[in-house]
C-alpha cells in the first residue's frame, strides 16, 4: 500500500482561513471546493458513515483520504 500524505494542522487551518476569505468575498463555490479538500478527521468520516451512509460519503466530494490512510482501502465496504 502506497504511503499517503497527510496534511498538518497547520496546512489544515492555512486552507480554511483562505475558505472563509473566500466566503467572506462571496465566492460560496471557491469555499466549498476548497473546505472539500481538506482531508475529513478519520473519526468524523466514520460518524458520517454510520449517521448517514456510504452513498453519502462517496456522493459528499469531502476528501476522504487520511480515512482511507487510517482504515484501509477497503474501509467503506466494512
């Protein structure tokens, strides 16, 4: 399995500081595909799992990948 890059707490809230400017500028499409991409904490991902489903995780667009890092690949078939 491929190693895959986390990003750090900082690089996290970088990123929605510039979504808020975003929204604070009224570009609601900019702050969404960019709060989108930042990786979802694994322990919200599996909440949203359990509350709401695998079609909604998969249908959300939230960047789902340090679940997957934490989980495996298979994760959402479990």
């Amino acid at each position: 399995m491929a190693k895959v890059e986390t990003m750090s707490l900082d690089e996290k809230l970088d990123m929605t500081l510039k979504a808020y400017e975003l929204q604070d500028a009224g570009d609601e499409e900019g702050y969404e595909r960019l709060m989108k991409s930042i990786p979802m904490p694994p322990h919200l991902v599996m909440t949203a799992k359990k509350i709401m489903g695998v079609d909604f995780l998969l249908n959300s667009g939230w960047n789902l990948s340090e679940a997957e890092a934490e989980f495996g690949a298979e994760w959402l078939n479990r």
